[in-house]
C-alpha cells in the first residue's frame, strides 16, 4: 500500500526495517503514537478543511494503525520519541480523546524497545529543532533523516546532512526531562494538573 496524504516517509520506512527510529514531534503527537481516535480527529479536521477527502483520512488512519503494529513485533526496532511540550499540552478532540491520547504514551513510554521523553518549554532556545524530525537507523548502520514542513518534508540519505542531524537529536535528549519526569508530567496533565 502507498503512504496516503499526510504520511511522512519516515512512517512508510518503519516497515522497511529500520533498527532505530527517533521522532521528534512539534504540536501535535507523532503520528506513531497517535491512538486511532486522535488520529482520527486530526484526518476529520483535514477534511473539514477541504486538505483532504473523507477517504483520504480513513485510509491515513488505518495506515497510522498498520505501521504502529510494526513498533511490536519480533525485533521491533528501539523508538526514542522526544516531543515538544506542545504535544502533550495540545488540546485535541476533547478530553476523553486527550486522556485516552495521554494514557496510550504513558503506556508506551513502559514498553522495553521505547524511551519516551519531554522537551520542556523552559529549554528555549537550546531546542536544537523547529520543524518534526525522523531519524532512522538502518540495518547497515547508515543513517536517514526526514524533516517535516506543512506542505512537504525532505528525506536526507547523505551521511555528511543525517549525522549532524543525529547529534543534534542527541544534543536534545540532554535537554529535554527523563522518561520517569516526562511520564510523571504526562501523568499530571491526564489528572488536570497544569
């Protein structure tokens, strides 16, 4: 099956092998991590917005839940998610979506193959990325990384772009919270704490 609108390369390459997978997301979850019906709310409002048809957002829905089962099989590859406070803060589809949202991280952050983590706004400037961003290591060891935009993203297999890339992913781990903070802020935020 092709990748539908609105699915980052990145996302298609998960099936293809990759060993290691690091995301960082801005604003909203990424799309490896979005339950169905947070997914299914951001394709509604595309298709609201005339982005997308009906059709189009289903299939990226069911896309989004095919490639998330490829995070659980044997010889899943390690995600290291780092997400912008934003994602968490975001409101979408209500609280009942945002809680399910919420708990579903939570939960993936326990799983052995993940590390979950916060970049925090008290960071600032010292966010080494303004765009979502993918890493992907393969089995080879070679290195891939595709930036986002609104209207298109970029796939960089030059080791002399992606290894930089990749350093500054390291660069914003050392920043952001550890899982256990990360967990207990996202813990917080389902409870209505600010």
């Amino acid at each position: 099956m092709n990748a539908p609108v609105g699915v980052s390369a990145a996302e298609s390459a998960v099936v293809a092998g990759a060993v290691e997978i690091r995301l960082f997301g801005i604003g909203i979850i990424p799309g490896l991590l979005q339950t169905p019906e947070y997914a299914r709310v951001l394709a509604n409002s595309a298709v609201r917005r005339g982005a997308t048809t009906s059709e189009q957002a289903e299939e990226r829905v069911q896309f989004l839940a095919d490639r998330q089962a490829a995070l659980t099989r044997p010889r899943a590859p390690m995600v290291f998610v780092t997400m912008d406070e934003s994602c968490v803060r975001r409101p979408v589809g209500g609280a009942g979506v945002m809680n399910a949202q919420l708990r579903y991280l939570a939960e993936f952050a326990e799983l052995p193959n993940t590390v979950v983590r916060i970049a925090p706004y008290e960071i600032g400037e010292r966010r080494t990325f303004d765009l979502p961003v993918n890493i992907l290591t393969l089995p080879d060891r070679s290195v891939i990384c595709y930036a986002e935009s609104q209207l298109q993203g970029h796939l960089d297999r030059d080791s002399t772009t992606a290894l930089p890339m990749l350093t500054a992913y390291q660069q914003l781990q050392g920043e952001a919270l550890s899982q256990a903070a990360s967990v207990a802020m996202i813990d917080q935020l389902r409870k209505g704490i600010p």
